[in-house]
C-alpha cells in the first residue's frame, strides 16, 4: 500500500498526536477539548486577536458552557493558559502563558518531524 494515500498520511499525523509531548495529568479523556481550546489561543494570537471565553463558549467541540468553563479552569490550573479582565470587566480576555507557549512549540517539533519523514518517503 503506498504511503502518499491521503488515508495513509492521516493515519501518521494521528500516530504522530499520540507521541506528542502531553503531561498525563493534563490529557487524559478531555483530550481533544483542551486541544481545542490551546489550538483556537494559538491561531487567534498569530492572527493579533483576542480569544474571550464568550467566544470559546459558543463552540459545541466543548459541550455546555459549565463542561467548557470547567476546561478552561483546568488548563488555567495547568498553568498553559491564563485569563485577564478586558476593557470590560464582564469580558475575560484567555491567553497562552509562557508554558502553553512551550508546550505547543514542543507538540510543533514533533508534528514537523513526522511530516518531514512522510515527505522523505
């Protein structure tokens, strides 16, 4: 079977998640919420815009707004991510930490290598 399939090359990105540098304190069934959340904080701050946890909140990815606000307090806790008052104090305005910025340089690492080996296949 070749491995330039699109299935193929699915299949080695999500070998390549599993290898991920993850805490096994952090992910463990709410996996793909939190990434959700950590990946939607990235995106949003290389583009320059703020995420608030209104914005998270209207995602069904997270489930109802305690499930997602409970995230959002364990990725606080994890120290990956933090939470400041916006130009209105009803607003909160979510950021990555210098942590969450580690940790998701580190997932980057790890992702480039295995598309690096995928395309010297």
């Amino acid at each position: 079977m070749s491995t330039s399939l699109p299935f193929a090359r699915f299949i080695q990105l999500i070998k390549a998640i599993e290898q991920l540098p993850i805490p096994s304190e952090l992910y463990n069934r709410h996996r793909m919420q939190y990434d959700f959340i950590l990946g939607q904080l990235c995106l949003n701050s290389s583009k320059g815009k703020n995420v608030t946890v209104a914005d998270l909140l209207e995602s069904s990815i997270l489930g109802s707004q305690p499930t997602a606000n409970k995230r959002l307090q364990e990725l606080i806790g994890y120290g990956l991510v933090e939470s400041k008052e916006g130009e209105d104090r009803r607003q909160r305005i979510l950021t990555l930490t210098k942590e969450g910025y580690i940790y998701l340089e580190a997932c980057s690492a790890v992702m480039s290598k295995v598309l690096n080996q995928q395309a010297a296949m």
